[in-house]
C-alpha cells in the first residue's frame, strides 16, 4: 500500500490519537517517554501516512521505504505509528515495557514488524541508516531511507562520521530528520551543549537543509515534497517543534523528557487532548490484549 494522500484533518487526528496512545502507554507501564513522542508526532504522522512507500500487509517488501528512530527511547512513539499504520494491533500497545512484551523501552528488530534497526545508544541509528541508503542505491533500489534524531542527539560525535560520509557520497535516498525541540534530559539543549546554527553546520557537509514547522500540516508538506526532488545531496529536515505538544499545561518543559504520566498527569492530558475520558476509560478503550503482528 503506497502512499496514502489523507487530507491535513485526517493526520491531525491520527496525530492525536497516537498522543493519546503515548499518555497511555507510559501510564500504564509506569516508566517510558513521553516528550520527544508528542514533540514528533506531527511529522512523523505526515511521513508514515503521505510520503513512504510502505505495505504493512507485506514489510519485508524489497523496495519499501525505511523509517529508523535512531533516538529509541522515543519507542513509543515508534510503537504507536507501526500499531494505527497496521503493523500490529493497537491493544497490544497496553503491553510497553512489560516484562513478556514485543515492545520493550529500547526496540528489538526481530520482534516488531515494521521496525527496520533496534536502536538506543544514541547516534547511532544516522550510520545504521546511511548503510541501507548506500545498500539501496548498489541495488538500484528507488526506496529512500529516513533518520529521526533528537537535537540533543546530534551532540553525539558518531553522527557527524555519518554527516560527513552522506555529504561525501551524495547519499540523495537518505533524509534525516531533526527534531528540534530545544529540550533534553537536564535542560535546554542550547544550554547543555549549544550546536547552533544546524542549518549552516550540515550545509558545511555538503546536505541541502530545509527549516520546517514541526507542527504545521503545509509546512511539513512542504517540506517533504522539497525533499524528494532533491538530487546529488542527503536532506536534512530540520523540524522547529514543542515538547509535549498537545497538553498545554506540560508543553515546552524539559523535565518532561523521560517521565511517564501519572494517574492526575494522564487525566489532564486526556482533557487538553479533546478526549471525554478518565484514565481507566481510556485505558479500557483499547479493549483485549492481543497481538496480531505480520
């Protein structure tokens, strides 16, 4: 199943939907994160739903598209866009970092369909990534492989070794997406370790870069259908968006970079997220734990 062309209100509410899922998901498991999914979810939708070439009916299809998150502990998102694209049923979502689950906090390849590298130790999802495009064009494969990376992230020294490499061989099926909320784990980014400008830094390593509003439906448009016209330079997309966007109340906060939702926290999430339930409604709205993965 190619790209699917939904209108912007369609991803928007997919875009929530899978908010919700991530609130969920964290709550239940009492452990996970929860602001890089929200700060992400947005483009990510856009991408898995009008710009690759994906069949969940058949993964493994040989030219499909690739989508790595190379910052895994941003899994559930990864989770819930593989579950509502089709890869697996959404109920099992309820099962995150449990002890038995497919899902566990970092992800594991071999046990989730649609998941193309298990990664966690950041930086190095970029190189995992750039071998696959530089497989793709050996084989004269026209899929193209994207990279998410959190800004945080791009402090790490292996990703400019995959920078400079996909700059040197004019890796043009390869796109990296930043997600460039300005927030780690103990503080702003440009107060932990500044790498402003980006922008100027990738061009410097011969990538054409585009600046994007994470949040906005025609400026991802934009971007993506930029992207893929362009030839003879690896993309960079760098996505300006809001840690947990969505739920005002916790929106642009640092300290949401690794912290679950509690029973109170899950309660305004699900109010500001337009959804009339409580915890335990929602957390019933996904019905029977199952799994029907391909």
């Amino acid at each position: 199943m190619p790209v699917l062309n939904l209108s912007h209100a369609e991803l928007a509410e997919i875009a929530r939907q899978i908010r919700k899922d991530v609130c969920v998901m964290t709550h239940v498991a009492k452990s996970g994160h929860a602001g890089g999914p929200l700060s992400a979810a947005d483009y990510t939708t856009y991408l898995l739903w009008n710009a690759m070439n994906l069949d969940p009916e058949h993964p493994d299809m040989p030219d499909r598209d690739r989508f790595i998150i190379s910052n895994g502990h941003c899994s559930a998102l990864n989770y819930a866009l593989l579950a509502h694209r089709g890869f697996f049923n959404r109920s099992y979502l309820l099962t995150f970092r449990s002890t038995e689950s497919k899902l566990q906090g970092h992800p594991n390849r071999l046990k989730v369909p649609g998941l193309e590298a298990s990664t966690g130790s950041l930086g190095h999802g970029l190189s995992i990534g750039l071998g696959m495009a530089m497989g793709l064009r050996l084989k004269q494969s026209p899929a193209r492989v994207y990279v998410n990376v959190g800004d945080g992230e791009l402090q790490e020294g292996s990703c400019w070794e995959a920078i400079m490499a996909a700059g040197h061989f004019k890796q043009d099926n390869f796109c990296m997406l930043v997600d460039w909320n300005d927030a780690q784990i103990d503080g702003k980014m440009t107060d932990v370790m500044n790498i402003e400008p980006i922008d100027k830094k990738l061009e410097a390593f011969h990538w054409h870069v585009i600046n994007a509003d994470g949040h906005d439906w025609a400026d991802i448009e934009r971007a993506y259908r930029e992207q893929q016209a362009v030839t003879g330079k690896p993309v960079a997309i760098v996505f300006k968006t809001i840690m947990m966007q969505g739920v005002p109340s916790y929106a642009d906060d640092y300290r949401w970079h690794g912290k679950p939702l509690d029973s109170e926290s899950l309660t305004v999430a699900l109010r500001e997220l337009h959804f009339n339930e409580t915890p335990a409604e929602a957390i019933a709205s996904y019905g029977e734990v199952t799994f029907h993965g391909r």
